[in-house]
C-alpha cells in the first residue's frame, strides 16, 4: 500500500524499495507485480516494467489492465 500511495504521489523512487519490500516479505500477487511495472515505466526502465508486467500476467493470466499496458505501446513509450 505504501509503494502505490509513494507512486501517486509521484514518488518512484521510494515507492519501487516499498513494492519490493513488500514481494521479499511474501505478497506476490499479479496487483504488486502491477504496480512494480507502472512503477518502473515511470522511471523509464522499460525492461523492469515489462519483466514485472509479464510476472503479474503469468500470476492472473486474464488481467486485461496488463495486457492493455503490454499490447497498446505503454512498455514501448
């Protein structure tokens, strides 16, 4: 909750060791992993955004907010 409160607030930085902290202590769930590539593609690391995206679809196959950001050029801009 922290990392993603971190990320609306523009804060990237801080909230990518918040979500990380929080996948170390066990909440490996397709919303972290989510919120872990929204993180990273505002930080410009399209490779880290992507890599996490792909780990949350491969948690909850049907996420189609993933599959938007994969398909339609997000990871790419």
């Amino acid at each position: 909750t922290m990392g993603w409160i971190l990320y609306q607030r523009g804060k990237y930085q801080q909230a990518v060791h918040y979500i990380l902290q929080a996948i170390e202590n066990g909440e490996v769930s397709a919303t972290i992993y989510e919120h872990l590539g929204d993180v990273y593609h505002k930080l410009n690391d399209k490779d880290k955004a992507v890599q996490a995206w792909r780990e949350a679809l491969r948690k909850e196959p049907n996420r189609h907010s993933v599959k938007e950001r994969l398909s339609n050029g997000t990871a790419t801009k």
